[in-house]
C-alpha cells in the first residue's frame, strides 16, 4: 500500500490526540515521536508531489515548444 498524505496527516492527528491524553510521560513521548515521524513522511510526500508537478510541467512545456518548432513555417 503506498503511503498518501491523507493517511500521514489522519495518523499524525491520531498520535497527537493520543500524546494529550496518555497519563504516562513515556507513552506521551512515544507519541509525540510517531506524530513527528507522520509529519515528517507527510512533509516528504508532498515535497515529491510538488516535484513531480513541476517536472511535468516543465516536460510538456517542453513538448509544446517542439510540437511549435516543428510546424512548418506559413508566409
């Protein structure tokens, strides 16, 4: 199953809820951990979305240019 960031965000949510009611400071810190650890997969995959984004639009730019250069000239 590949990782969405819905599904990194709803188990960064998950763990802070969990973090503000543990009564225990390890499983508080533990659950702080795995939120920062969510966050941090979240913030990845949306880097490599926006990377993504940018590189098709770069492509097809690129792809408008040539289809444009290749027509042959009208006068």
């Amino acid at each position: 199953m590949a990782l969405t960031r819905e599904y990194c965000d709803d188990r960064a949510r998950d763990a802070a809820e969990a973090a503000s009611l543990a009564t225990l400071d390890n499983v508080r810190r533990r659950e702080l951990r795995s939120e920062a650890a969510w966050r941090e997969m979240s913030d990845r995959i949306r880097q490599t979305e926006n990377a993504r984004s940018i590189r098709e639009a770069q492509r097809r730019a690129e792809q408008a240019l040539i289809a444009r250069e290749s027509q042959p000239a009208t006068d």
